[in-house]
C-alpha cells in the first residue's frame, strides 16, 4: 500500500502527539506567533511543538501542515479528479501527480477509479492545462469533477 494510506497504529504516537493533531484539527491562532500560542495551550513549549510536527510530517503520519483556500472564491478553480491506476502503478502514478503543486491531496478509493485528487489553481485554464500534464505524465486519462456546490462537513478525526 502506498503511503499515502499508511495508517499510523496508536503506539507510534505518544499524548502529546496526539494532543497536538486533535488540536490543530480544529483551529489555529492567526497572531504573530501562533506555534507559541498552540504550544502553551498544549502545555509545551513552541521547539518542542516544531520539532513534533517536523517528525510527524516526515514520518508520514501527517501528510500535509497547512491553511486550506477556497480557490474559487479568489478567481480561482478547484476540481475533485479520479483516475483508474493499475495496481502494480499505483505508488509509481501517486508520486507523478502528488509532484504538481497544484494537487492538494490524493486518496486511495476501492473503487475502478482508485486514485482521488484535489487539484486548485489559479484559473479554468490552468487546471485544464494541469489535468492534461497529468495525464501526459502518468499516461492515464483524468476524470474532472468540479465543484457545483460546496458543503460544509468540518470533519474532524479524534485521535
């Protein structure tokens, strides 16, 4: 399985680990030094908090630390995009598409498309462009799903 499906087992993250990505789930401070102020809500100290998310994202138990845009609301274009990869490719095609930028995360699906993308970019044009280098990268045709209409799920994953 590739690792963008690799399932931590609870006994590789510790209490505060664990803190730390139930915390951050939900909020983050916008101020000046908002890791110092998460750090003492957590009872830590702001190196310690770094230091943590470092390895977590390292270790691959966090695959991606940051804000999320809503890239239509700036001019922009977001796309949901599926592709059906042969199973002996599928870590070989997830590297290929989690490489453009644009991709802001990828899933694993038990389904004939197996492979879901989010793509956002700057404009119509350049997510066309994306999806077609994709598909000249991987040698796969991209399903392009835009979004009609967004709903508000604010899922969260109790760890």
């Amino acid at each position: 399985m590739n690792e963008l499906n690799t399932v931590p087992s609870g006994e590789e993250l510790d209490a505060l680990d664990k803190r730390i990505i139930n915390a951050l789930q939900r909020s983050f401070p916008v101020c000046d030094h908002p890791f110092a102020v998460v750090a003492e809500e957590l009872g830590t100290t702001e190196g310690e908090l770094l230091s943590r998310l470092q390895r977590l994202r390292e270790d691959k138990i966090l695959t991606r630390f940051g804000p999320l845009y809503n890239a239509d609301r700036f001019g922009g274009a977001v796309s949901l995009c599926a592709i059906a990869v042969p199973e002996d490719r599928f870590d070989a095609v997830a590297e290929q598409v989690n490489a453009f930028s644009q991709v802001a995360h990828n899933y694993q699906r038990t389904h004939v498309l197996n492979m879901w993308f989010v793509v956002a970019t700057e404009s119509w044009q350049e997510l066309e462009d994306t999806l077609a280098a994709i598909e000249s990268e991987t040698g796969l045709p991209v399903r392009n799903m835009p979004k009609l209409h967004e709903f508000y799920v604010g899922l969260y994953f109790e760890i």
